[in-house]
C-alpha cells in the first residue's frame, strides 16, 4: 500500500498459489470519478409512498396559498377601488330645487383639497341605475329618488372629508356623504377570513407531512436498522447518521414538493387559460368580476416556490430530528 | 492498549453472564477468544468494542474509562477499533469498493483521497476485481474478506473478529487467518473469537477461554 496505508506488506496471503481460486486476474482500475452512493438507499416502497404523499399535501397546501393570493389581491383591489370613491346622496327635499342642490353639492365637493373628480349623476344616469330593478320608461318625477354625485379622491394624501360633511349638512339639507366604509369593512373582513381560512388549511396540511414524515422517518429507520448499526461499528456519530437520513428525506422532501408545486402551478395556468379562452362571455365577466384574470401573480408563483422549499426543509428537519431521537432510544 | 478490571455483564435482570474479567490486551499482540457455544464471546467482543457498557467492574480503552465517556466520545474511540461480524454486516445497496470505504467517508473524507486506498486493499484482499459487486452477488469468501477490508481500511489499532472463519471451508478458513497474522505483524493487535481448535491449533499464541462466565487466560 501507498502512503496513508502502510500496515500490510506488499504481498497479499491471496496471491499465493492456493486450491482456492478467490484472487483477481488482473486488477481492476479505481473507480472513476463519480457522486457517492447515498448511505440510505434511495429507492424504496416507502420512500416513494412518502414522494406521493408529500406531492399531494403540496399540492393542496400550494392551492391553499394560491386561492389566499388570488382572494387577497382581489380584495385589495376591490378596496383601493370602492376607498377612492365618496357618494353624495341628495334625497328630495320639498321646497328645494334638486337640481340646485347637486350642482351646490358638487361646487362644494371641488373646493375641498384632494378631490380629484366630481361628478353629477343626471337625473337620466339615476334612471339607468335603477333600471335594473324597476324597468325603463319610467318618470323619476313620480318618485322621490335620492340625486348622486361621485367624488373621486386621491390616492395620497386622503383628502380630509369631515369639512365637506360639514359644509354638505350646513348648505344642503337631506344630503348625506357616504364613505362606503361599512361595505369596505365588510370585504376586508371577509378577505381576512379567506387569508384566515387558507392559512389554517395550510397550517394543517403541515402538520399532516410533518405527521408522515415522522411515521415514514421511524419506518425508514427501522428498515435501516442495520445501516446504522453499522454506521455506528464504523465510528460514525449520531449527528454523522441523521445528516445522511436528514439528505436522504429532504430529497424525497423536494421531489415531492417539485411534484406537487408543479401540478398546483400548472391548476393555475390552466384557469388562467381557461379564463383567456372565456373572454367575453357572461360566465367569465363575473369569475373576472370576482377574481380578476385569475392569475396569481409573481407573488403567487413566489409563495408556491416558497410553499415547495418550506415542506422540503420541513420534512427534512423532521427527519432529523425523529433520526436524533430513535438514535437516543437506541442507547 | 485494553483493560479489564473485575467486569461483570448482565442483561437487565437476568443472571450474570460474564463475571470478574479481569485481563489486559496489549498493543500488537495477537490472541485468540475461545470458549464453547453461548459462552459470552460475542458479549465480550461488544464489550471490548464499548457497544455495550458493563454492569460492574472498568472497562479501560486506549487510556479512557469508557464510562465517563460520552456518546460521541464513544464513536470517536471505535474508530481506533476494527470489528469483523460472523455475519459481515455489510451494506447491500454499496459495492464492495463504497462498503470498504464506509469507515473513511464517516470520518468526513472525499472519495477522491481515499479511492487509491481503497482500491489497492481490495487488490490485496484479492478483491480488486469485485471492486464494483454488490454484497448480494459476492460469495461467502468474498464477503468475508470485503468486512476485513472494511475493518481494516481505517488502520485500526485494535482488530475484533467474531467468528471469521465460520463461514468458510478450511482452505479459505487458514487464508483468512494468514490475513489476521499478516495485519498483527504490521502492528494492529488482533483478537479472534472462534471455537475452531482445530485453527486455533495452528498458531502457538495466547488464548483467552470463556467458561461458565469467567475467563481463563492460557499465555
């Protein structure tokens, strides 16, 4: 032997000429370079049944974060959208000219600092609005129909409405300034509980892989039983084994949440795509009403990607640390 | 190099399997462990390899009390121990070349530096074309002289061989021990378990004899 490996002479007890024919005809070269077999072996029923399994519990957990995505960038918009608006509601007043008072209630709203638009629903746009309820050819001279004029505000700074409720209720008797605020704080909290709900969901899709991987870890472990019994005769530390264990699942862990991550993106192409061949149609404007084009965005592949690599750092951690105590056990 | 020192091994409640050892093994000395079936040899060598820890008595390896040693301690000491199983124990997903290397990649070193090494112990076990075979296809030989590589690959200064010839006829048998001699005249103290008199025979050395418990040692 070379340097490093000096105990044995040069001439092996094999090579004498003996009735026993066990030595080599020639040597074989050294292997060439290539990746280090795993100590745990890598194929298995269980280590693709736990692939499966952890495939499907990304899958649904990535759904979940992609549903939360979608529901939340929805009620954003919806949000932004109805907060930079402000009604003026103008309710027939015996003795007073409507028309008057839309047109004082929007001279007063145009003054106020931060109003970007004003504008005046004619007495015809109030018609349209109520067309859908109470049908066309109607007279709104019958009917004592509040007038409306919309105020578009800006975005930053908010302008400050309390002057213009004020000056409304001094100048305009039976206006009111509706701020949409019990509608927005209805929607945020719906949008809160849709975040709430997927994050419980996904908390709970945790916990199961979490759950399996410490089942398949222990039967992975006595599987291998005599791989660490022999880890052990050779001197390796607990902390040598469960890094090998701990590769070994955050492996299974990765190509599971590839699989699943992969299936849940490809839902939401899909629906994207589907969305795109629906465009125009009644069905679609009211999914596109709700959802917006159902794309969830970078932020939506960003939290898959992140949901993939969570659920492979998970199960590998939890492999460690199911390795960490069965090892203790074997004490 | 080992010590013991009035050791006593029980199994939970049980009774006492091996009582009062008292002896020393020293350093590139060769000796064989003998006694008749169920006599504790195997406990014994578990206990000169710190896998099991006495019930009594001081267990004194390579200077340390193993027990006030720690786990990790431990696995640090049997790396200095070489152990060959009657059974092999070797890992049937690794060829013959990754199981001989196992003891070199738990001490954290690439396959680049010890592939040379490994390879040239195969060819001198006489595996150096079984280099690439997996366990399942290796025969009884073979396996055999695969766990002496693996147990010696680390350059042990201390070799446990629990029935090594068990498994083989008595040409191969006398081969393998040539081996053990060749390894302990290079420096490695060697002790083998057997109850092959007929082997042991062979070899005017000391011998360690287990009976009822307690250990006869014949210089």
């Amino acid at each position: 032997m070379k340097d490093g490996c000096t105990i044995m002479n040069d001439a092996s007890p094999f090579d004498v000429d003996e009735s026993v024919p066990i030595a080599a005809p020639a040597p074989a070269p050294p292997p060439a370079r290539r990746r280090e077999a795993s100590i745990v072996p890598v194929d298995s029923i269980a280590g693709r049944a736990l692939v499966s399994v952890i495939a499907i519990m990304t899958f649904l957990a990535s759904l979940t974060v992609g549903g939360v995505v979608l529901i939340g960038a929805a009620a954003g918009e919806w949000q932004s959208a109805v907060a930079r608006e402000v009604t003026i509601q103008i309710r027939p007043t015996p003795g007073r000219d409507g028309d008057a008072d839309v047109a004082t209630a929007a001279k007063i709203a145009g003054a106020i600092p931060g109003i970007t638009d004003v504008r005046p629903y004619s007495k015809s746009e109030s018609a349209a609005l109520l067309e859908p309820w109470l049908g066309t050819g109607l007279s709104l001279d019958e009917l004592p129909v509040p007038r409306i004029v919309v105020v578009k505000l800006a975005a930053n700074p908010p302008p400050d409405l309390a002057p213009l409720r004020r000056a409304l209720a001094e100048r305009v008797p039976g206006s009111s300034l509706d701020d949409h605020r019990g509608w927005i704080d209805r929607m945020r909290a719906m949008a809160h509980s849709a975040v709430a709900l997927g994050l419980g969901v996904l908390a709970l899709v945790l916990t199961a892989t979490v759950l399996s991987v410490m089942f398949a870890t222990r039967g992975a472990m006595a599987a291998n039983r005599p791989i660490v019994e022999v880890l052990h005769f050779v001197g390796a530390r607990d902390s040598f084994i469960a890094g090998e264990f701990q590769r070994h699942f955050l492996v299974l862990g990765l190509k599971g949440g590839m699989i699943g991550g992969a299936a849940a993106l490809a839902v939401f192409g899909l629906a994207q795509l589907i969305g795109l061949w629906l465009r125009g149609t009644p069905g679609e404007d009211q999914v596109g009403a709700l959802f917006g084009t159902f794309s969830i965005g970078v932020d939506g592949y960003a939290a898959v990607l992140g949901q993939v690599m969570l659920i492979a750092v998970v199960t590998a951690l939890t492999s460690r640390l199911t390795v960490r105590s069965t090892l203790k056990a074997l004490e | 190099m080992v010590r013991f020192e009035n050791v006593g091994l029980r199994y939970g409640l049980g009774p006492e399997i091996l009582r009062d050892l008292t002896f020393r093994i020293q350093p590139n000395s060769l000796q064989f462990l003998t006694g008749p079936s169920g006599a504790g040899k195997s406990s014994l060598l578990r206990l000169l390899f710190a896998s099991l820890k006495p019930s009594r008595g001081l267990i004194n390896l390579f200077g340390h009390d193993i027990a006030s040693l720690s786990k990790d301690a431990l696995s640090t000491l049997r790396r200095r121990i070489g152990i060959v199983f009657q059974d092999f124990r070797l890992l049937d997903h690794m060829t013959t070349f990754e199981n001989v290397a196992l003891p070199l990649r738990v001490l954290g070193r690439s396959e680049e530096s010890y592939r040379a090494e490994v390879a040239e112990l195969l060819h001198w076990v006489g595996l150096g074309h079984r280099m690439h075979a997996r366990p399942p296809v290796l025969s009884g030989g073979e396996k055999q002289r695969a766990a002496i590589a693996r147990a010696v690959i680390s350059r042990p200064q201390l070799l446990l061989a629990d029935e090594p010839t068990g498994n083989v006829d008595p040409a191969l048998a006398k081969r393998l021990l040539r081996l053990f001699i060749e390894l302990n005249k290079s420096g490695t103290s060697v002790v083998i378990a057997t109850h092959d008199i007929a082997l042991m025979d062979q070899f005017d050395t000391r011998r360690l004899v287990l009976h009822e418990g307690r250990l006869h040692d014949y210089e």
